[in-house]
C-alpha cells in the first residue's frame, strides 16, 4: 500500500509538471473549465427568481444538490480519468504499454491518468457550492451527518467509476464507445443534477436502477433535506449509497477482469 500511495504522489509530480510546461494555458483551463459549469448554475439561479422553486426545492436546497455532482466528479477525474478516455489508450498503443510494465493494470490507470485541471474546476465549484448552500439548508451538522456526508461522497465516486469500469470493458470488444458515454453518462449526468421526482417513471428507473445517478445525489441529499417528494420512494434508498457503490463496483471489476481475456491490440 506504501508503495502504491508513492507511486500514486510520482505520477500526480509528474502529471502536474507535464502541464505546466504550458502555465497560461493550464490555467486557463481549470477557469475554463470553472465558469464552463458555472453558467449552468447561473442560468438555473436566474430562472429561479422568476419561478421560486422547482418541485418545491428551493434555490439554496438545489445548489447542495448539485454541489454533490461536482464534488463527486472532481474527485473522479483525479482517479478515474483514464477510464473515461480508455477507448483511446486502445485506439492509440497505450494500453499495450501499460500491459508490459510489471503492476496491475488497473492500478496503471487509476494512478497515471488524473487530470487536476478539470479536477481543479469541478471540484472548487462543487466545494463552493456545498459552502455557499450547507448552512442554509437547515442541516444539523454533527459528526454523524458530517460522516455521512464523506460516505456518499466516495459513495457517488465509486458508482461513477464503476460506470466507466464498465465503459472501458466493453471498450475492449468494440473499441470505441464514445456514444455509449455520451448518451448513458453524460446525457444522464444532465438529468441527475435536478430532484429525480421532476421526471417521469422511466427516466426515474433509468436513474435509479439503471444508470444509478440517483444515489450519486438525490437520494443523499434526502438523507440531510428530507424534501416532501421522498415519500414516492422507498425510505431505506436514502441509506443505500454506499451499498449501490460497493455492488456496483464490484460487478464492475468482475466484468473487466473477464474481458481482459479478449483484449487484442488495435495494432497501433
């Protein structure tokens, strides 16, 4: 473990000096990155004026409901970034490469492929926001809710990088599976940052059962806000994060394990 942690610190050295060759354009990229998902916040806190609520969640409950999006996912990218781009490790030789070296090949791409850019402006935003909405909630913030609350945020890690687990293994058969993202995360990404119970029955399946963003957020946020429209669910679901992040991902790590018995070069 030692070891792995070591590694771990060599490559983030490595990674963050490669990227700052190009300082300027690091950093722009992290503010870029930054206001980029920013002007979604705006834009939803501005129609907010003129509507009040949304399903009767109001502006400050709405924001700690996305401020778990972006927490979640900019702690993914810092650990995960080469399972959402592993498609083109495929496509490009690099996996091979990974394949010769003598450490387990997951562990080559949880350690190697952080980007801290995005990490950077995913993860200040979603702090901001977690800070600007957690004491106007009505939260009681003891150290059991606080607990709670880094349970479900590596809860939400695992279940998105179970998803991209399971994006990369099929990778492996298909190569390229840039669709299959597109319209299974980040389609379903855009639903998840909004209360599950605005949608219908099968977007709600999808989110829950399917592509499990549900206990990525909404049903956590329940746990603190315990909003009116809870009561269409299942109460235990609340609870359920941790559970759904451990299965998932153990599933997850099976089915890759499985299809490495199938990995052929691209011949790059």
């Amino acid at each position: 473990m030692k070891d792995t942690i070591s590694l771990f610190f060599a490559y983030a050295k490595l990674g963050l000096k490669t990227r700052f060759q190009y300082k300027v354009d690091t950093i722009v990229t992290s503010f870029a990155v930054f206001f980029r998902e920013s002007a979604g916040i705006i834009a939803m806190y501005l129609a907010l004026l003129k509507f009040d609520t949304i399903n009767n969640w109001n502006i400050d409950e709405l924001i700690f409901l996305f401020s778990l999006i972006f927490i979640t996912y900019g702690i993914f990218i810092v650990f995960f970034m080469a399972l959402r781009d592993f498609s083109d490790w495929i496509k490009h030789g690099d996996f091979d490469r990974v394949m010769l070296r003598p450490r387990g090949l997951l562990t080559q791409l949880l350690l190697c492929g952080a980007d801290w850019m995005a990490a950077f402006g995913h993860g200040t935003l979603g702090v901001l926001l977690f800070l600007f909405s957690a004491n106007r909630v009505g939260i009681e913030w003891n150290f059991a809710t606080a607990l709670y609350y880094i349970v479900i945020v590596i809860s939400g890690v695992l279940i998105q990088g179970a998803i991209f687990l399971i994006f990369s293994s099929i990778s492996i058969y298909v190569v390229e599976t840039q669709s299959l993202k597109e319209l299974f995360y980040w389609n379903m990404r855009k639903f998840a940052i909004y209360p599950l119970s605005i949608y219908n029955k099968f977007i709600q399946s999808i989110l829950i059962f399917v592509i499990p963003f549900a206990f990525v957020n909404y049903f956590p946020a329940q746990f603190f806000l315990r909003k009116d429209d809870m009561s269409a669910y299942p109460e235990f679901f609340m609870y359920l994060s941790p559970i759904v992040g451990t299965v998932l991902y153990v599933i997850a790590y099976a089915f890759w394990k499985f299809s490495l018995r199938y990995y052929k070069s691209t011949g790059n």
